[in-house]
C-alpha cells in the first residue's frame, strides 16, 4: 500500500533475510536446542551453555529486531500506514523490547541466581545427574530444608519465567510478521 520511497530488491533481501534470522534463532532456541540439551548433559552443565548461549542470543534477536524495525519503518511513513501496517510495526516494536528485557534484565538475574543455585546444589551433591528425572526426591528434600535454596528457586522460577513470557511473546511478534511479510512480498 505505500508508495512513497520504495525499497530497492536488496533492501527487501535484506529484510526478508533478518526477519527470517530472528524467527530461526527463535525456533531453535526455544523449542529445539534447550529441548535437545537438557537430555544430553547434566543439569548444572546445561544451566553453563545457557548462560552463555542466551546473551548472545538475547543481543543477536535485539539487533535484528532493531534492523527490521529500522527498515520497516524507512520504507513505511507513519502518516501512509494502514492499519495491517500499523501493527506489523508495533509487532516489530513489541520485539525489540522483549528482547531487550531479556538481554538487559531478565536474562542476567536468572543467570545469577541461578549460579547460587548451582552452589547450594553442589554442597548436596546435586546438579550432575543428566535428565530432568532423577534425585526429584532429593531436590524436594533440599527444598524444604534449606530456606536459602527455596528463597532461590522462588527468585529464579520468578525471573525464568518472564524471561520465557518476553521470549515467547517476541517468537510470537515474529511470527505475524513474517506471516504479514510472506502474504505482502511484494510490498516489502
């Protein structure tokens, strides 16, 4: 629908290519690299790659969001949108913040606690086994024991899961948008 300043086929491209990066890294991430994982490994070594896997995970997602947006909004004058436009660009917008959130907060409080978790966890002998599973009874124990590992795991499953609300909030952004991009292509 705009017509004003139309964007050059490379412009598109690479539009259409950090778009399609964010919702990529968003899938894998999320759903299938954690998932994968956390069979694999025990649960203190997972909790490692995780708090070196999500901040730059977190800063890639911000800075593509913040190229799209930036786009988006070159080749898309605020006084020529309509309304499927208008929200496209408060998607772009809802995402950037997310991510952000979770890059400059979220993420690193869950990561520090996290970290004292780990360190009352190895006084118990707990955190090597590989698998959700295992010693539920023991973690349970501990729990109910030791008000300083329950104070913890109360912080943490806190800022875990607005770190997973912001997360999953901004895979939901990117996928209106790129569903609005793949029905307007030739809009880009």
């Amino acid at each position: 629908m705009v017509t004003e300043g139309d964007p050059t086929d490379l412009v598109k491209v690479l539009h259409l290519l950090t778009l399609s990066f964010s919702w990529g890294m968003q899938v894998w991430v999320s759903f299938i690299a954690g998932f994968a994982l956390v069979w694999q490994v025990s649960l203190h070594t997972f909790g490692l790659v995780q708090s070196k896997l999500f901040p730059v995970y977190f800063y890639c997602l911000m800075g593509s969001s913040a190229v799209s947006l930036a786009l988006y909004a070159v080749y898309h004058p605020r006084e020529l949108l309509d309304w499927h436009e208008s929200l496209q660009m408060g998607l772009y917008f809802v995402v950037l913040v997310m991510a952000s959130l979770n890059a400059r907060w979220f993420g690193p409080a869950a990561t520090e606690v996290m970290f004292q978790l780990r360190k009352v966890e190895e006084e118990h002998g707990l955190g090597t086994q590989i698998g959700l599973g295992s010693q539920k009874e023991e973690y349970a124990k501990l729990k109910e024991q030791d008000p300083k590992y329950r104070a913890y795991k109360s912080t943490f499953g806190r800022y875990h899961g607005l770190s997973n609300l912001c997360n999953l909030i901004g895979f939901v952004c990117t996928t209106i948008n790129l569903i609005y991009t793949a029905l307007n292509l030739s809009t880009i």
